[in-house]
C-alpha cells in the first residue's frame, strides 16, 4: 500500500494509534505540522493520490514520505488502499 510506489492515498477520518485506541482529535491536530496541513488540503481537493504523487508534491525523498504517510494514517488523518 504506501509502502509500494502505486499505492494510492487519501483523505480519513477516525483518529486511532498503533494499538487502535481513539485518539484525542487535538492532540491529533496539534501534531500536524504545515507541510501535513497542505498535503491534506491537496488530497481535499483531488481525493486521491499516489505515493509518488505526494512526494513528488511536498516530500524530499519517496522514503520520507512514506514515513510521514505512515504516520498520518496510523494516527487516522489518512486513508490509504
């Protein structure tokens, strides 16, 4: 899924954490940082993109991105398939 460079992601909407636990949606919002904010507003806008899409638009290196997408579905600001 993110992991392959076809993956596609997108927007999500529980928050939970590794262990599946719900999350607190502000200590959720107060971990974004801005590049997250914009990478959701893009994803508002085109409801689906690829993981080389993403880097190509706000990551320095596929493997940073996905890190960093990783993370945001695991905390449920993401979907990914």
């Amino acid at each position: 899924m993110i992991r392959s460079a076809s993956s596609h992601v997108g927007g999500g909407i529980a928050s939970s954490d590794i262990a599946g636990r719900v999350m607190d949606p502000l200590v959720v919002l107060r971990s974004l940082t801005d590049r997250d904010r914009r990478l959701v507003a893009i994803l508002a806008e085109h409801q689906v993109l690829t993981t080389n899409q993403v880097t190509q638009l706000a990551f320095p290196s596929l493997d940073v991105a996905q890190r960093r997408l990783l993370r945001l579905t695991r905390i449920g600001v993401l979907d990914r398939f």
